[in-house]
C-alpha cells in the first residue's frame, strides 16, 4: 500500500486535482472521470503524489538528470535509439556523475524480458561501489522494475518514460493530450508550475 513513509513517489496525472465542473467546461471530463473515482475507491487521499507529466515539459529532464546525477553512479536502461543519443549528449546532461553506465532494452515488449532486464542492472551496480541511480525509460516494465529495485534498497530509480525521448527536441510536449487547453485550465485552478501536488 502506498502510504507517505513509502520509499517511492507515484506520478500522477494532474487532471485528477481539478474540479469537476472546470473538467466540463473543457470537455475533459469524459476522459478524466473514471479515474478521479477510481483514485477516490482505491488509492490513499492523504498522501502525497508528483505531476505524471512533469517530464515531457521542455527542458524538465534535462535539469532534473543534472541534480539527481552528481557522484552518482547513473544507469539508463533504454532501447539503443535513446542509448545513442544519451551517449552522445552525457557530458551535458549528467557533467557530474562519478559514472554512466547503459542497459540496453528492446523497443518494445519489456514486460516479457524484464527478469533478463534486471538481473543485467545488478550485474551493472555490483560493478561498483558507487551510489547507483537508475533512468529507466523502457516502458510500463520501467515501473515494475523500478520498484522492485527501489523496496529492495538497491538504488535510487526513476522512470521517466517518454520523456527522455523529449532531450533530443526543441518542443514541449507537457502530457501530449490537448497540453495548451489544459495548461489554461490548470492555471485556473493551480499555480503554473506544480512540479508536485498532494491530493487529499
């Protein structure tokens, strides 16, 4: 159960903290309905939940790969395109990391490979005795993964999804579902940056 003495953070999307009433008025509310009631069934009220779409936002991962990256040992597990590219760009996106390492994942179907998938990332943090921090952008087996690791106390991990497709363009891409009519309406009712909510 997820409680605020959990060791992760679950994203959620900030549709689920607007009022009804604004949802309908955007024409919104079809989409978003059923998961503020099943939030309201199912999942803890009291505790505090981040922004599902805070890393599709310009320029949102590339400050936050900076500041969670310094004397760390970083690990993206990734496909190869992203691989590439991440290797291209590390100095700039992660300049004070004690390491980088890479796991390559297949582009698509990770669930079915995820034992294979997280026995090479034990293999890459026993390779050091530094701090690992893990990006995982590898699809939905990404969370399982990261969780999996993160109760274990293994590392620090962080599923960014497709967001770290976002590093290598120039647009922001902030939830990607009508972003510029919600953005108007969650400034309605929230302040612009909502890097974290809690939702009661």
């Amino acid at each position: 159960e997820y409680t605020p003495q959990s060791p992760y953070l679950l994203a959620l999307p900030p549709y689920l903290n607007i009022e009804n009433h604004l949802l309908e008025t955007h024409d919104f509310h079809y989409l978003w309905m059923p998961g503020k009631i099943l939030f309201r069934l199912f999942f803890n009220r009291k505790a505090t939940y981040t922004d599902a779409v805070f890393f599709y936002r310009k320029g949102a991962i590339e400050n936050f790969l900076r500041a969670v990256s310094t004397d760390r040992h970083i690990i993206f597990v990734t496909n190869s395109t992203n691989i590439q590219k991440l290797k291209f760009q590390e100095k700039d996106l992660v300049p004070h990391a004690a390491t980088v390492s890479y796991v390559q994942t297949p582009d698509t179907s990770t669930f079915s490979v995820q034992n294979q998938i997280l026995d090479s990332i034990r293999q890459v943090i026993g390779q050091r005795t530094i701090p690992a921090t893990i990006i995982f952008a590898c699809g939905p087996a990404g969370k399982m993964l990261a969780h999996t690791l993160t109760i274990s106390n293994e590392a620090v991990a962080h599923d960014v999804g497709s967001g770290i497709a976002f590093l290598f363009d120039e647009e922001d891409h902030g939830g990607q579902i009508k972003w510029k009519e919600f953005g108007m309406l969650y400034e309605e009712r929230r302040d612009a940056e909502f890097k974290s909510f809690s939702t009661h």
